[in-house]
C-alpha cells in the first residue's frame, strides 16, 4: 500500500527526514521524523537510496570512509516524494569493510521539489554537519533519535524562513554575457550545430532567448547582446535581466586585449549584482575565439595566466571555471557547455561514482555518458590525457556510430574499435524517453563485451533514479 503525505491543507512545505543503514540484514529504515510514512514506504527509501552507495569499489575496505560523501536528488515516484539524500559511512569494526552504508533523506512531496533544487546548499550543510555526529562508532539508538529530530526542527525553522513558490519543474535560465562581438551569439548557434546561421551573425539587439532540452529538462538560453547601450540597461533593470540566473557563461574574445579592461568592469558589475542579491550561479568564462590554428606561445599562456587571476580575485564566493573555446572547435563548446550543465547538476557527483564503479568492472581507463546532442553528461578517468582523450573523440565515434547505424551496418546498439594497444566500446541505449550513449575506453581487455553485459543491467538500474532528477 502506498501512503502519502496530505499537505493539501497547508501552502507551506513539510519535509520528512530519513536515517537508513545497511545492516547485516540489508538497508534499514532506523528512525523517520515526522513519524507519518509507512514501514513499507520507509523500506523503498531505504533500499533505493543505499542500494546506490552499494558498489563494493565505492566503499569496501575502510580507506574510502572520508572519501564516502555523496548528495543526490532523488525521485521516489511511486511515494510522490522527491528526496536530497546524503551518502555516508558509519563506523563500526564488525562490518565488512569496517563501515555501515548509510543515508539521510529529506523527503518532500514531488512538486515541492523546486524546494530541494534552490536551497541544495543551505540543506546539504544541514544533512552533513548531522551525519558527521552518526559517523562515530557506537552511537546509542536515544542519541540517533535526538540528533534526526533536531535536524528535523533546524530544517522546519529553515522552511519557515525561505519561501519557494510551487513550480511543477525547475526552468533553468542560463546567461551568455560579454562585450558586444566577444563571439556569444556565435558560440551558441556552433554549439546547437546551426551552421548555416554562422555566416549571417549581425550584432545582438538585446536580448535573444532560446530553449533547449536536457534529459527532459527546459533550459533557457539568454543571448544578452554585448553593445553598450544595452549592457547599460541589463545593470539598471538587473532584477529583470540578473535575477535567478542559474548560470552564467562569461565571454572574452581573446585577441581583443584592448578592450580587456572594458571587459572587466562589465564583469565586475555583474557580479556585483549578483552578490546583492545573494545568488552565486556557477560561472564558466570562456577565453573565446582561441582558433586551434592560434600558436600556444609563452606570451599567449602568460596572457592567458594574467586573465584567469584578474577574474578570480573578481569572483570570491562564485565557483568559476576557466575555458579556451572557438567555434572552429567544436569539442571546446561542447566542453565548456557541459561543464555548465554539470554544475548545475545536483547529482553530478553520486554520477561519477556510479560511472567510477562501471569502469572497474571492466578495467576502464575511460567512461563517457552522452546525450543525442554530445553532451557530456558524465565521465570518469584515470588521468588527465586519458579524459582529454576520450572527451575529444567521444563525438567522433557517435558520429561514426551514428553513420553505420543509418546505413544498417551496426544493428546491436553496439560497437567495438580496435587500436593499437587500446579499445572503445560504444553503446547506445534508451532510458525512459532519454537516448542515452556511454564510451568505454580500456587497454585490451579480453572479453569485455561480456563483462559490459554483465555488469550493464545495474548501472543502468542505479542511473535510471539519478537521471529523472539530473537537473
Ligand atoms: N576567429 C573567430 N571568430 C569568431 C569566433 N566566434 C565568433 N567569431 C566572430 O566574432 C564576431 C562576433 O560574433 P558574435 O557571435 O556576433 O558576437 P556577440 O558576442 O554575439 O556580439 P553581440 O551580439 O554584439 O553582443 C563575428 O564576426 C564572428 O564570426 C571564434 O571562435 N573564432
Ligand atoms: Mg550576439
């Protein structure tokens, strides 16, 4: 039987918070606050939200206990709750690999989700700064109910403080900003592949909004044409233009150094913005225009250097990544974009491991999960080269894989390349209405199409949550 909570009476959100282990007998649901979700309802929590954590490589063997810390969004459709759930490990000397697998949930009913999603920050600290007093060996069963209850009331009195408007999705609205012919109408018609409409770019009048579509997530894209009159306007009706953006990218034609400064105190003030009203998106700045035929001189790299530190000291309290793009390049907008997304990603790292976990079952050097459009959705490395690698070739070989598809020359969703000493196995699947595509690069390995089988059904049954609530 399914219970579900009735808020139907009250406008504000009600969360519930869940501590589960993994005992000898499996996930266990210890202690639910509010006491109003049934046992069998607490079990699902239980087993989906650990069953995640349960990748032996993720944990086994006591070294990994800091390591272990994980957050995620997580859908329980069936329950109509959506959960930010913490991944942690308890100590205890008698389990397996010295530790117990263990999270907290806050569950809040599915279209009080946008609630999880704008305040992930403040309530991950919450969930944390809890499970690091459950972490210690031995804690009595009073002291677990003592601190889940007071974390209950810390996130109720957090509640009633912030108000978050019912949204049945999040829409993400993302800024592309920089002086006028700094290349951001370009980079985003070469990004989306419109390369008819490359050669016919005239200056942006003001503000050009476009959608797009990730994972069935709506992501508007705002053009702010770059010519002064307008960049006046955007930082005089700020809270039209600024407000709630989720991210930003950052435009600076390299070759320009004239104008760098007018770039700066562009930048400045839009920061300055955001800080007054307390919002700090994630900011990706693309070097832009740094065509590949451009040399890699000492002077270049030192200009560049000079950049990277005028920006950050810029940017205290922002997280801000660094790009070198050109629309001649298209791996380098597919880059920078991706990163984008994945910061805006609350699940971005409980996907890495997933993906970490995947390629030691098969020995991987390398794992990429791409969307239809080449986006990088997640990936995982043993090194620097080998990500840099893999992420450059990924669209080659679903362009080739897509080509020998069309023609019926690949029919098993599956491919196999064979180089010197190394491998690329690629593999398309459907997850819900998601087309999804995961690289795997590994040394020779033998018989990994039979161990990618093998392991395949799990990972794809641990995604499948984390991919409802990527974004
Ligand atoms: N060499 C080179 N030129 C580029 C690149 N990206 C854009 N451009 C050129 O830069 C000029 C300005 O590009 P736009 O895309 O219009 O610049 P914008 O930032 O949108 O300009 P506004 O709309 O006025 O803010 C055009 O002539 C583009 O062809 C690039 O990566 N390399
Ligand atoms: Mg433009």
């Amino acid at each position: 039987m399914v219970e579900t909570k009735d808020f139907s009476s009250k406008n504000e959100t009600s969360s519930t918070i869940i501590l589960s282990v993994f005992e000898k007998e499996g996930p266990v649901p210890k202690i639910c606050v509010p006491d109003i979700i049934s046992e069998d309802n607490r079990m699902i929590i239980a087993m989906k939200s650990i069953s995640l954590l349960m990748g032996e490589q993720i944990y086994q063997g006591g070294n990994f206990f800091d390591s272990v810390k994980y957050f995620g969004i997580l859908p329980f459709p069936d329950l109509e709750l959506t959960g930010l759930t913490y991944f942690f490990l308890i100590k205890d000397e008698s389990a397996r690999g010295k530790a117990k697998a263990a999270t907290i949930s806050l569950l809040v009913e599915d279209k009080r989700s946008y609630f999880l999603y704008e305040n992930t920050k403040q309530l991950s600290i919450m969930l944390a700064e809890t499970a690091k007093l459950l972490a210690y060996e031995g804690v009595s069963h009073e002291e677990i109910g003592d601190l889940i209850n007071s974390l209950a009331q810390k996130v109720e009195n957090y509640i009633s403080e912030v108000n978050t408007p019912i949204e049945l999705s999040r829409k993400l609205k993302v800024l592309f900003v920089g002086l006028g012919n700094s290349g951001k109408t370009s980079y985003l018609r070469a990004l989306h592949e419109k390369f008819s409409e490359l050669t016919e770019i005239r200056p942006t009048k003001g503000i050009e909004r476009s959608e797009i579509n990730v994972l069935g997530h709506q992501i508007m894209d705002w053009d702010l044409g770059g010519q002064e009159k307008y960049r006046r306007s955007y930082i005089k009706n700020a809270d039209l233009y600024l407000y709630d953006t989720n991210l930003l990218f950052y435009f600076i034609d390299i070759r320009d150094d004239n104008r760098f400064e007018e770039s700066f105190e562009y930048f400045g003030k839009l920061i300055g913005i955001l800080r007054a009203f307390n919002q700090y998106p994630p900011i990706i700045i693309n070097f832009h225009k740094m065509d590949p035929d451009i040399s890699d001189t000492p002077e270049l790299k030192a200009k560049l250097e000079k950049l990277k530190k005028k920006f950050t000291e810029f940017s205290t309290g922002f997280t801000i990544h660094f790009f070198n793009t050109s629309i001649f390049e298209a791996y380098s907008l597919n880059k920078s974009f991706s990163e984008g997304i994945n910061a805006l990603s609350p699940n971005k790292e409980i996907f890495a491991a997933q993906l970490q976990w995947f390629a030691s079952k098969l020995n991987a050097q390398a794992m990429l999960l791409l969307n239809e459009s080449s986006l990088i959705l997640s990936d995982y490395a043993i090194d620097k080269d080998i990500e840099l690698v893999s992420e450059i070739s990924a669209p080659h070989f679903q362009n080739l894989f897509r080509t020998f598809t069309d023609f019926k020359l690949i029919t098993k969703n599956q491919a196999l390349w064979q180089m010197e000493n190394s491998m690329v196995l690629f593999n398309h699947f459907n997850l819900d209405d998601n087309s999804l595509y995961l690289l795997t690069l590994t040394n020779n390995e033998e018989n990994i199409r039979k161990k990618f089988e093998r392991h395949f059904p799990k990972f794809k049954e641990r995604i499948k949550l984390l991919i409802q609530t990527y974004l």
